[in-house]
C-alpha cells in the first residue's frame, strides 16, 4: 500500500495514489540532495497524524540513511500534495 497511517487521518485510494499522489510526492523528495541514491526511487510512503511525509525505502540496506531525519516532507507547506490525498 503507498500511505500507511490507519491511525492517521490521511488515507488514499490506492489506484489514485500511484497515479496521483506518489508522482506528486517524489518529484518533493527528488528535489533533495541524494534522496534517489538514499532510499531508490520507487518507495512507499507514511504519513503521521500532522502530516509530516516519511519514505519508506525499497532498497535493501538502505534503511539507514533514508531516515526521518535526513528527509522527511510537511503537507502543511504543499496545499498542491495535501490536496491529492483524502482525508478521512
């Protein structure tokens, strides 16, 4: 599944979140320094309860440099995003 939160309050149907969403999301992370060669490029994505985006890495090993610290994206500062994801 692309957004993992059951918790959360943001939620996605999955066929318009790889059509939709994921694009949108990725060309975000793109746009940070060594995002592709840290978590690859066809990752998964969680979202918390206030809407700070974190990637999930699809790359083995890559675990540890792909963290919350190094990249993480708040849907507050991209309306365009937020908007492309529902809300429960």
């Amino acid at each position: 599944m692309l957004i993992r939160n059951p918790a959360g309050k943001y939620s996605c149907d999955l066929n318009h979140c790889h059509k939709n969403a994921k694009p949108a999301l990725l060309k975000e992370f793109k746009k940070m320094k060594n995002f592709t060669k840290s978590c690859g490029g066809n990752l998964d994505f969680n979202i918390d309860r206030k809407g700070m985006v974190i990637p999930n890495p699809t790359k083995k090993g890559n675990s540890n440099n792909c963290t919350k610290k190094n990249f993480s994206l708040d849907l507050n500062d991209h309306s365009d995003i937020k908007s492309l994801i529902g809300k429960k």
